[in-house]
C-alpha cells in the first residue's frame, strides 16, 4: 500500500485504471487459468462505471483537488490471483506552440 503525502494536483490531467478482481476458488484449474491469460474478462457486476466512479471519488481532494480536473480516461476490468487496482495519473501540459 503506497501513501500519496504531496498536494493534491490541479491541473488536467489523464488517468489510466486497472481493477483486478479475484479469481474465485470454486472453479476449474482450467477456467482459473483462462481468468489469469486473460482470456476470460470479468462480465459480471459490478459494472466498470461503477468502479471508476467510486474509486475516482475517493482520491477526491487527496490525489487531485477535484475529479473534474480528469480529461482523459482508459479503464480495464480484469481478474487476477492478487485482487487490486492499479493506477497512472499523468499531468497533462498544453504546448506552449500550438
């Protein structure tokens, strides 16, 4: 677990998100080798909006100070034996030339 101790960011910024949910116990060596390949994504509910939501609220006023400061979003549901998310905020810089 990773503390985010700087001030929280203001300006536009892109995020990058990747939920990894756990791999049920109950299934098959095979199907939970289809759910760690990838092969099989994670259909079920809850729904990735849903995730997205609810995490980019949290960091509200800790990692930025607002979740409408994010203008570029990519967001992936997957399953893995180490349940998770991933994170990558980028700041994103207007070019001074254009």
């Amino acid at each position: 677990m990773l503390t985010y101790l700087n001030q929280p960011l203001s300006g536009s910024l892109a995020v990058t998100l990747v939920f990894y949910r756990p791999i049920q116990k109950s299934l098959s060596k095979a199907e939970k080798q289809r759910r760690i390949d990838g092969r099989h994504l994670p259909v079920v509910k809850p729904d990735l909006d849903n995730y997205i939501k609810s995490f980019l609220d949290a960091l509200h006023g800790i990692y930025w100070q607002d979740d409408a400061l994010i203008t570029d979003i990519v967001a992936s549901k997957r399953y893995d034996r180490q349940p998770r998310i991933e994170i990558e905020v980028n700041e994103i810089t207007e070019d001074e030339d254009a």
